[in-house]
C-alpha cells in the first residue's frame, strides 16, 4: 500500500472532519476487481491515472 503523509497529526483529524460531512469526496480514477490487482499496479506504476486506484476485495 502506497501513501503520502502531509501536514500535521490535527490537520489530519480537521480533514477527517471535512469527509465526514460530505465536504469533502476522493476522486476515484478507477475501481479494479481483486483478481486484476497486477493490472492496477502496472497502472498506478506507468502514472497513467488521476486519483485513486481501488481494489475491491
């Protein structure tokens, strides 16, 4: 699992915050069946996407 960490443990909670009221909304570039996780990663790895790479288990 890949990540990146910005900004402060209270920011963090502040933007928890934010998605819990519904202001804020990830933006999901696509949704791979589990089976198909190589494929999300060659994706992921070549930069072809914008947003989030989720895997259904």
């Amino acid at each position: 699992m890949l990540g990146t960490l910005l900004g402060t443990k209270g920011e963090f909670l502040e933007v928890l915050k934010l998605f819990s009221r519904g202001l804020l909304n990830p933006v999901i570039h696509k949704v791979y069946e589990f089976e198909r996780v190589a494929e999300a990663q060659k994706e992921m790895e070549e930069s072809r996407h914008f947003g989030k790479i989720v895997l259904r288990l």
